[in-house]
C-alpha cells in the first residue's frame, strides 16, 4: 500500500482584489493499479468543479480546501476576503493514513493520559507528512504551551484564523484550551468580512487592495501569479 498526495494551488494579486484558491487531497492505495502514479490517470480521477468538489471522487479524501469567494458581485473595489474552506478530515481517516505510512497504531487507555497524547501526536505526525510530501510545512500545536505555525511561502487560510491547524488537530482528537475561543473569533472575523465591515469604501483613503496595508500581497502588482500542482 501507499498515498498518493495531490495538491493544487493558485493565487493571483490583482488591482483591487486576490485571487486565492487551493485544493489538497489524498488517496490510499490498497491495491495499486497497473497504472498507480501516473499523473494523467491521477487527473482523469480528479473533480473538475472547484476547491470543495476536486477530492470527493474515485476514492479520494480532501484534507483541506480554501478559495476566496467572488460571487454575487464580490469583484473590483468593493472586492471582500469572503473566505470558504474546510478541514475534511477525520479521525479513522487520520489512523489510516498513519497505518498506511508506519504500520499499526495501538490505541491506549483512556485514562493513561501520556500514551493517549503521543498516541494524538502520532496521528498529526502522518498528516504532517501529507503536507510536507507535497512541499508544505504546517507545525500543528498538539498542547496548549504550542502553537500552530502555518506554511511561510504558501497561504491555506485566507485571514487570521488558523483554522486548518485547528482542524488537523481536531480530527485527531486533541482539542486544546485556547481552540473555542479561537473558532468563535475567526467565525466572527469571516461574518465581519463578508459584510464588510473590515473594507473602506472607495472614496475612503487606504492602499488599492481595500486598505489592508499590512497585508502580505500589498507588495504585489497587477497580474503577479503563483500557481503550483503538485503529485507525489
């Protein structure tokens, strides 16, 4: 047996706006067919509808996915960072992940707290392993004295809520102190945004992407892209 991990990525600055999406998904090969890591059969499998559909086909499982969203008018000066995303993930599916890629996992006994959190560090390290088999190198807090620290080169969420991190993390069943809180604000932070609240208006004094001076694409130029696929 062994994964095959795909990821797809592309993010464009443009005047006033930001083109962001990204898909990435992994498939368990049980029994590997005649043509097992060729990428134009990897292809024919994908979904070819956006972020949220690529990895829900022909055995597939989406890890996560994110895009900024330009309907209903959300495009030019009055562009919002309405962002969608979503942690797919789960927890037999992060035991077949580190099964397929170490060998068993025994699960201990509740009640011996220090087995049962390197057990949950175990299950992290494996879809740690995901991410970096396709370039990525997201550090994912497993107690509440860590911290998450996202990919410095690529972007999985499109504000300040680490909701990835928190989602591996979730799925494989850590949950720390500080997670609630951290949920509730960047829910709050999506509402804000998509109404809004966080955007001048355009006669309102600011730079040209809506007043985010301190943001990390604010450097960038119209038509700048940075697009990756990547198979492994």
């Amino acid at each position: 047996m062994y994964i095959d991990v795909h990821f797809k990525y592309h993010c464009r600055a443009r005047m006033s706006e930001i083109e962001w999406f990204y898909s990435l998904g992994y498939k368990i090969q049980r029994r590997p067919p005649a043509m097992a890591g060729d990428v134009c059969a990897i292809d024919d499998e994908l979904g070819q509808g956006g972020p949220k559909d690529m990895h829900a086909h022909n055995g597939w499982q989406s890890l996560c996915w994110g895009y900024y969203d330009d309907s209903n008018g959300n495009y030019g000066r009055n562009w919002r960072r309405v962002e969608r995303g979503q942690v797919g993930l789960f927890e037999e599916g992060a035991v077949d992940v580190y099964e397929t890629l170490f060998g068993d996992l025994e699960k201990p006994a509740p009640t011996d707290a220090e087995a049962m959190l390197a057990y949950r560090r175990s299950l992290v390290r494996g879809i740690r392993v995901l991410l970096a088999a396709v370039g990525l190198s997201y550090k994912v807090a497993c107690t509440d004295d860590e911290i998450d620290e996202e990919p410095r080169d690529l972007m999985l969420e499109g504000l300040s809520d680490r909701w990835v991190g928190r989602g591996i993390r979730n799925a494989c069943g850590l949950r720390l102190t500080k997670d609630a809180e951290k949920e509730r604000k960047g829910a709050q932070q999506r509402l804000e945004e998509a109404k809004g609240y966080n955007h001048l208006s355009d006669d309102s004094e600011g730079d040209e992407h809506g007043g985010y001076e301190d943001d990390e694409f604010s450097d960038q130029g119209e038509g700048e892209e940075m697009a990756y696929e990547s198979y492994y």
